[in-house]
C-alpha cells in the first residue's frame, strides 16, 4: 500500500497498479478500473506501458515496478517475455497476474483448440472495424440535430432535452458500430419532419430527474464562464420539468420508448438502447413475427 489521505476527512489508500501490455493496454486498464472501482476508500496510481514486446521494453518497465512495488497486471503472448516478468514478480514479492490466462484456459478446454497467440488480434482491420469507423463519422456528423435529410440511414435516432448526455451516448454506440443521430429537444421549437417518415431507424428518448439535469446545466453555465446567462429557464426546475413532461407526452404519442439515465452510465445507457436496437432489428427482417 502505498500511503493514506485524510485531507477531506475521510481516509484513502492509494497503491501503484503496473499495467503491461503488448498491445494498446486498453484491456487492462478497463479490467484494473473495474476491480479498483469496487473498493470504495482505495485508489490506484496507474503505470501503463503500452506495446511491450521486446526484452529491453520489459526491462524498463521492471525497473520501473522495482522503483515503486505494487500490483502487476499483464498481458504478454510471448511466453519468454511473460516468464520474466514473472520472475521479478516473485522477487519482489509482488502480485504478477496475466489477467487473460484464465479465460484463454476455458476457451482452450472448452472448444479443444489451440491458443494462436495474436498481439492485438482484437485491433484487426477488419470488416467490423471499418464498419465502426463509418458509424463514428455518420455520428459525428449528424450531433445535435444535424443533417436531418438522411436520418433514416441512422439505426438509432437518440432524442432528448439538453443536458442528457445525448453526444458521448451515441458516440459509445458508434464504437459498437451502430450509428446514431441525436436531436435535441428544445422548447417552442419542432422536431424535423423527417422523423414521422422513419421506415429502419429506430428513435428512442432519454430523460433524467429535474435535480439531475438542473445541476448538469448549471455546472455547464460556470463552465462556460457565462454568468450572465440570459435564458434563465434553463435551469428553471419547473422549466425542466415542462421539458421532460413534454418529452414523456411525445413519446407516448408515438410509441417512442424512453429511458431514464439519471442514474445510469453511459455504458449502460447504451446497452439498453443496444438490447432495444437489436428487438427493433429483428421485427424490421421477421415482420410476420412481429
């Protein structure tokens, strides 16, 4: 453990957590935050070091641990490089855990294959990967309410008032290959027209408490510097509140589902849109099943 603070009355331990990776570490890290995040009065110092994949990189990075001994975590494909780290684990009386070797055991046992070893096979330039890319430009470009013409071509349709966490929802969709256009949902002002003549896309609402958007907006305001901020209703509760009453009152008119993110992530918003999307998908290709 490395050393407590108490500064806001409430102490934390921190301890260094050494993240090695051939690859990008990205595996790594959203397994370590993961874990970490399940231990409330604990916080990590991380040490990422990103494509390892020779014996002097490891060496540096060992040099590293030894400097400052704490939790390693890893994944190396090249059995030599994974053995030696191992070795300065256990002579630094350190955890030293290859956080993917568990999962590779099942899948070895399970579908009685061989491991084949690929350094960022998860990165392939592949069909899904290029299909990402092309639902992270088709996403960026139609943000707030833009380019309503072809928002059909979308698979999701994102609606909501300001201040629901509408852009980094849909960017997460993308990274899942979905494309997503959002449309905000602004007071005295029409939706595009374009959406009473969907035929695939999708439209799906979010909401959040009054408290919730309240004081996301007006964090948004002193962000902006802006103190002066001329529409006062918009962070008004009973403002807010109009907002999403006509929100939930548009939706039920038009059999739109809503889900209400005041207490989910991001991550999570997206998955049930996700679990919507792929019903959604199914009834458009069996509509006899519908």
């Amino acid at each position: 453990m490395c050393h407590g603070d108490n500064s806001l009355g409430k102490s934390r331990n921190f301890f260094h957590l050494h993240l090695v990776s051939d690859s990008t570490g990205e595996t790594l890290m959203t397994v370590a935050r993961a874990a970490t995040a399940q231990y409330e009065d604990v916080q990590s110092i991380e040490h990422v070091y990103p494509l390892v994949r020779s014996a002097a990189q490891l060496e540096r990075a060992i040099t590293e641990i030894e400097t400052a001994p704490g939790i390693v975590l890893y994944t190396l494909v090249d059995a030599e490089l994974a053995e030696r780290l191992e070795q300065a684990g256990r002579k630094l009386g350190v955890p030293c855990v290859n956080i993917l070797s568990p999962v590779f055991a099942v899948f070895q046992s399970y579908l009685n294959v061989q491991l084949t070893g690929r350094i960022g096979g998860q990165h392939a330039l592949d069909a899904d990967y290029f299909e990402r890319i092309e639902a992270l430009n088709f996403t960026m470009m139609h943000d707030d309410g833009q380019i309503p013409e072809d928002l059909d071509e979308a698979d999701v349709v994102l609606l909501g008032v300001s201040r629901t966490s509408k852009t980094p929802t849909c960017i997460y969709l993308a990274n899942r290959g979905i494309k997503a256009a959002n449309i905000p949902i602004v007071p005295d002002i029409p939706l595009p027209h374009q959406l009473d003549r969907l035929k695939r896309a999708m439209v799906v609402a979010v909401i959040a408490s009054v408290e919730r958007i309240q004081q996301v907006r007006q964090n948004r305001i002193l962000a902006l510097n802006a103190a002066n901020f001329a529409n006062e209703t918009y962070v008004d509760r009973r403002a807010i509140a109009r907002e999403i009453s006509t929100t939930r009152k548009l939706c039920a008119e038009r059999g739109w589902p809503v889900i209400d993110v005041t207490r989910r992530s991001i991550e999570e918003t997206a998955a049930e849109i996700m679990s919507l999307y792929r019903a959604h998908k199914s009834a458009l290709e069996n509509p006899t099943s519908a």
